[in-house]
C-alpha cells in the first residue's frame, strides 16, 4: 500500500457547485510515496459543505512501484464550462497537464452540489499493466462500510486504496465520512465518482447504473440484508436477484425485504433508515402505498402515513385509507403472520409496530373511495 503524503500547493485551481455545497481544487504538488519525492504530480481534492471528503489524491496512472507516470508535470491549458448531469446543474473544468518530456494527459473535473466527478485520458501508448488509476485517499476518521454489514474498525485509515484500473470486481464503496457525511464512492475505467449524503437513508433512495452482475444474494440474518440494501441496491436499477434467507429470519423480514429491494411502481423513497441497523421504504402504485420494514436488533418503530400522503401527487389523494397490516406475533400469539385490517383511517394516521430481533412488517394503505 502507497504511504503518501502531500504538502500545500501554490498553484490550484478551484471548482465550486452552483449552491456552492461542492467544492473541489486541482493542481500539481509534491508527493511522497513511500520514502522517494516526486515532484510536480497532478492532484486533487473535494469538500461538501466546508468539511474535507476526498483527502489530497494522486490523478492519473501511478505504477504500484516505480515512478508515477505523471510526475514533474505542469497545467498547460485549462478551460471552465457549465454542464447538466443527472444530478442536476453542473461546473466542470477540463485541464491539460504536460511534462517537459513531452508527456502529457487531459482530465475533466466536475461538480453538482451533492456529487464530484474525475475522468482522467491518457495516450494508450503511456498506459501500463499493473497500473492503479490514482492513489485515492479520504480524511482521517473515515469509516469503510464494511461488505459483512457492519462497521469494520480496522478500516480506520486516511489512506484508502481502492479497485485498480484492472480490477473488474471492485464494487463501490460506502464511507461516513468525519462530519456526518456519507459517501458513495466508485470507479469504473478510468472515471472516479463521489456522490455525497447527509443521512444514509438518501443513498439507499437514489439508484446509480453502477454494477452490471450482482452476485449471490445470501442474507443470512437481519444486519446482513439491510447492508446488502445500502449497498447493492443503489447502485443497480435492476431488481435484485431472488435473496436466500437464513433460518433466523422471521417470515415478516423476508416479505419486506422482497419489497424494499424490489423495482418497479410509480414512486419509491426510504423513509428512514441506518445501515446494519433498520431500513423502512415505502413504494407507490397509483393510489395505493406499501410500506415495509426490516430490522437487526428488537425495536419500536413508527410510520407517520402522512409524509407519504404529502409526497404523492393530488389527484390520487384520499381522505380515508384502509390499512393492511402484515406483521410477526407478538410473544404473547400464536405462531405465525398476523394480518390485520384498519377501514377508515385518515392520512394523519400513525401505526407503531414492535419488531423482534431479524424481525419486519409490510403495510397497505389503500384509498377509499367516496
């Protein structure tokens, strides 16, 4: 792994969204790695909200070992331009950087205000094998999701080394970044990708066309399967495959798991929701809203119908609902669902539901007619 360290530049530039939540800075600075100096190499760096996300980074094509193919390089021509993207309005600078030896790559950098952009093209003839596309590093106290569904403490590290240029099985990485911030974080060729949160519950909202193959799905207890929907599920707007579910969840988590990472239907949001813990999303068809939830460890939990009924369109409100509950017994009940039917409720209604251990519940609103 590189060990790197960087020290101020006094040549940047410097990129900014347009709500200004985003800003990034882009340069040439001396670069340690390992013991050796290489000076001049190209870097870069990203804030949101004022609070450092993407610690000082090599860009361009760095040797695992050797020297870096960009070092001792200057920006030669650098051009700014307002750009839409998918997640709305954009800046994007686009540099050339140039080496006295006649080296020379063009990179784009762009930023929205929840998201940061690096694509970096080289000549084909300066590419190498085994070559990582940077060395990508984030703030001290970061925290890696980890792919088991629970924080991994040995992952503490400011000196993140993420998938290589070849490395076709790199999925993106979720990170809680100092501050609060979540960040999804991903490559794919020669592009690196940031996409910014201020609860966990947003990026499990938003899909990204990101994985082409999901693998086995095997959600072997409650923690396992709500990080699977943190970090399978925004990042493929395919279903995801048919799940294997241990014998520790209830049939109630199994239903709703089903429906939380299912596609499909008029609208979709996650209501709340922490990684590892408990996630509650709801999707609409029409008039009718379903509501699941899944949870890791026994708790109460509360659905306010009426943010949903805020967030859908007028013309398919109602003034009462019939309310389809789905849920597990209660330790005092029989074994086995219970099904439960509320008529006439109104969009103000609340439903609190005792989940057990690797436990769910789904709920049906249905409008009334007249």
């Amino acid at each position: 792994m590189y060990d790197t360290r960087m020290r101020p530049s006094t040549s940047m530039l410097e990129l900014v969204s347009p709500a200004k939540r985003v800003r990034a800075e882009v340069g040439v600075e001396t670069v340690w790695i390992g013991s050796t100096v290489y000076p001049d190499c190209p870097v870069w760096r990203v804030w949101f909200d004022a609070r450092l996300v993407l610690d000082t980074s090599t860009m361009g094509l760095a040797p695992r070992t050797g020297t870096p193919l960009t070092c001792g390089m200057h920006m030669a021509k650098v051009s700014r331009h307002r750009v839409p993207t998918g997640l709305g309005k954009g800046h994007e600078a686009r540099v050339r950087f140039a080496g006295r030896d006649g080296r020379e790559f063009e990179m784009r950098l762009r930023v929205t205000d929840m998201s940061a952009f690096c694509h970096v093209r080289m000549p084909r003839s300066r590419v190498q094998s085994g070559t990582d596309l940077s060395v990508t590093r984030f703030p001290e106290g970061s925290v890696l999701w980890g792919a088991e569904g629970e924080f991994n403490v040995q992952r503490l590290t400011f000196n993140a080394q993420c998938p290589t240029l070849t490395d076709e099985t790199g999925e993106p990485q979720v990170r809680f970044a100092p501050g609060g911030k979540v960040v999804a974080f991903w490559r794919r060729g020669s592009e690196q990708h940031l996409v910014f949160f201020d609860r966990p519950g947003e990026l499990a909202e938003r899909r990204f066309d990101v994985l082409e193959q999901l693998g086995g799905l095997v959600v072997k207890d409650g923690r396992a399967g709500i990080g699977m929907l943190f970090q399978k599920l925004p990042f493929t707007k395919e279903s995801l495959i048919a799940a294997v579910f241990g014998e520790a969840l209830t049939p109630s988590y199994r239903a709703a798991f089903d429906l939380v990472s299912s596609a499909g239907g008029d609208d979709f949001c996650v209501m709340r929701g922490e990684p590892g813990q408990f996630m509650v999303a709801a999707r609409r068809q029409g008039a009718v809203w379903t509501v699941g939830g899944v949870t890791s460890e026994p708790r109460t939990l509360t659905v306010r119908f009426e943010d949903l009924w805020l967030r859908a369109p007028a013309e398919v409100r109602a003034l009462r609902y019939t309310v389809n509950i789905l849920r597990d017994p209660l330790p005092e009940e029989a074994v086995g669902l219970v099904r439960e039917v509320f008529a006439g409720q109104s969009p103000d209604v609340r439903v609190v539901l005792d989940l057990a251990r690797d436990g769910g519940f789904m709920l049906e609103f249905v409008a009334e007619s007249g």
